[in-house]
C-alpha cells in the first residue's frame, strides 16, 4: 500500500513538472525541472531544456501514476511483483532520458551575443563618435 501510494505522488508529481515544462511556465527553480549545468546557464536554456523533457518526463509521471494504482488496487502474487518492477524502471529510464534530451536541447541554444562595445578607444565617454551610431551619422554630414 505504502509503495502504491509513493508511486502515484511521485508519479503526480512528474506529470505536473512535465506540464508545467511544456507550457514554458515551470521557472528555474532549486528543486524541480532538468537541472544541469547546461539547463541552469540561463532562463531561456532552462524552459527549453524542460520543454523538450516534458515527453519523456510525462510518460514516466503517467507510468509510475499507473502502476501505483494497481497495486493500489489489490493486484494478487506475481502480478504484484512484475508492475512494481515495471513501473519503478519506466519510471528511472524514462526520467534519465528526459534528462538527458533536456540538457542536449539546453546545450544546443546558442549564448546571447553581447552588446558590441567601444572597442577600447572610450571608457565611458558618451561623446566619442565611435560609441554613439547617431553621432557618426551627424560627423558624416548624413
């Protein structure tokens, strides 16, 4: 009973972080999600990082749901033993796999370019036409 009822909560659990990561919504966070180095670089690489997991992380949620509703319900013997197997290894694959699909989405979203700078020639300095576009453009007689 006590296996029955962990498996749907964890299983409750993953359905609502998968979700949650689909609809973009899920926020970097300490606790739930795809966290890895490559997820937490940014805001964006972690809602597409738990965007693409959401799949896999949703089957495991829905695998783990079921299987604790079995045992739930008073599944007899051999029976007992096969959807606890079962359901406990769809539930780790498949969060592995949501993982790992996470961090390669994270992986793959290019770093925002910085803004171009001075150069080096003006440290501050509003007034040097290389810094401001518009005072190139006046010293141009544009």
């Amino acid at each position: 009973m006590v296996v029955g009822s962990l498996l749907v909560l964890i299983g409750a659990a993953l359905v609502t972080v998968a979700v949650l990561g689909v609809r973009s919504v899920l926020r970097r966070n300490r606790w739930v999600g795809v966290r890895t180095r490559e997820t937490l670089r940014s805001d964006a690489t972690f809602a597409v990082a738990n965007r693409a997991a959401a799949a896999p992380v949703g089957a495991a949620g829905a695998i783990a749901v079921l299987g604790g509703i079995v045992l739930l319900g008073g599944a007899g013997g051999a029976l007992v033993w096969i959807v606890l197997v079962v359901s406990v290894l769809g539930l780790l694959v498949l969060t592995g796999v949501g993982g790992m699909v996470g961090d390669r989405a994270a992986a793959a979203v290019e770093p925002p370019t910085p803004p171009a700078a001075c150069a080096g020639t003006c440290a501050g300095c509003e007034l040097v036409a290389g810094c401001r576009p518009e005072l190139v453009k006046d010293a141009a007689g544009s």
